[in-house]
C-alpha cells in the first residue's frame, strides 16, 4: 500500500502529464477527502459527476486487472 507521501509525488507526476492527468489528480484528490470525511470510498452513483467519475474508475481497474483494454497504468 502506498503511503501520503508516494500518492502525492505520483499525483504530481500525473498532473505533469498535461490536462488530463491533472483533472484525475484533482479528482483523486476530491476522493481521498471524500475518504477522510465519510470513512470509505463508496461514493453514489448519483453524487453527480464525481459518482460516476469513481464508478469509471473501478471499472476500468478491473478491466486493467483482467488484461483487457482500459486507461489504466500500473501507477
């Protein structure tokens, strides 16, 4: 597991990479407080963009995980 300091320097990494790593590194930022706030990561679907931001994610990790397409990195 990674700790505080290695998320940050690979969010800092991600956000280099240009827009598109920056809006995920903000958007995994929004997800670590939402985290620190509610004690889990189980954001409804239905909390607008954000839910369905962190649905995407789970499934994109799990087709990562399977081999398959996806938009995931090992980072």
């Amino acid at each position: 597991m990674n700790n505080a300091v290695e998320i940050e320097e690979l969010l800092k990494a991600e956000k280099e990479t240009g827009t598109n790593g920056c809006k995920w590194a903000e958007r995994v930022r929004e997800l670590m407080k939402y985290r620190d706030d509610h004690g889990h990561c189980n954001v409804p679907t239905r909390q607008s963009s954000f839910g369905r931001w962190v649905n995407n994610q789970r499934t994109e990790f799990k087709k990562f995980g399977a081999e398959k397409a996806s938009g995931m990195t090992p980072q």
